[in-house]
C-alpha cells in the first residue's frame, strides 16, 4: 500500500488565513475605540472621516469611490455629517459645481480621540509580541497595506498630536 502525502496548500492560503485572523482582533479593537462615538456617526461616516484625515480635500466623486459608496449615497452621508459640523463644504473661487469636502476641528478632533484610542489598545497587543519579531511584523503589514492601496498613517498624521 502506498501512502500519499496530502496535497500542500498554497501558499496564499496561509497568508489568508493570518490575515482573516489578524482582521478579527482589529476589527475588534476597531469597534472597542469606535464604541464612545456610535451615537455620534456610523462606521460608514467614520471612514468618510478617516478619508478625509488621509486624504485631505476631496470632491464628492472622489469621496463616493475611495469609501466605496455612489455619489447619491455619499451626498446623504455628507449631508448628516455636514449637520453635526465633522466635514465642511467648501466650494472653489469662481466654480460653484467645484465642492470640496474637508473635516472641520470637531471632525479632525474625533478622528484623532478615535486614534489615540485605538493605538493604546494596538500598543497592549504588540507589547505581547518580542522584540526581534517585531520588524518582520512591520515589513509585511507595510507591503499589505500599500498592496490595498492606505497611505501610511505618518503621511497623514503628521502634524497631530497622537
């Protein structure tokens, strides 16, 4: 009789499943640093937020496609966080069709609340991780992220006082 070895999973699937199980415990941290604000912006209008944060200005199209939302959706979206004064419409010199949306200081304010928070409860999980293993941790969430396309959080937090 002779025994086979069973087939060996790809490669990719190990990452998969490291990642499906790395965005597990961020998701729940996520929703631990988001849980002060639930009352104030769903988590939709937060990552409008945090696009915002990252991205600076941006047109109404360029909002809708980089929160993966239509235009009419992200209209409503800006129109709720326009009332509770988190984004600013500002229209360009001379073109009224031209709006760009910016956060205000209470929006960039929670956006930065939101982060402290969350960094506090990411730094508990690291502490947990060796010292030696850490740069190879670093390494790969830097190429998976720049893989999904994030800026990395320095280019847009600078300046904040996190």
């Amino acid at each position: 009789m002779k025994l086979t070895t069973p087939p060996s999973r790809p490669p990719t699937d190990a990452i998969i499943d490291s990642v499906l199980a790395a965005s597990r415990v961020l998701v729940a941290v996520a929703a631990r640093s988001l849980s002060d604000i639930a009352d104030e912006v769903t988590l939709a209008q937060y990552r409008t937020l945090i696009v915002l944060a990252s991205r600076g200005p941006q047109n109404l199209a360029g909002l809708a496609e980089a929160v993966g939302v239509t235009p009419a959706t992200a209209t409503r979206m800006c129109d709720r966080l326009v009332k509770k004064d988190l984004i600013a419409r500002r229209g360009e010199q001379g073109d009224r069709r031209h709006v760009h949306l910016d956060l205000t200081k209470k929006g960039l304010a929670l956006v930065t609340s939101v982060t402290r928070r969350r960094r506090r409860e990411i730094e508990k999980i690291v502490d947990a991780i060796s010292p030696e293993e850490r740069p190879v941790i670093v390494e790969a969430l830097r190429r998976f992220a720049a893989a999904a396309g994030e800026v990395p959080e320095q280019d847009w937090s600078m300046g904040w006082d996190l």
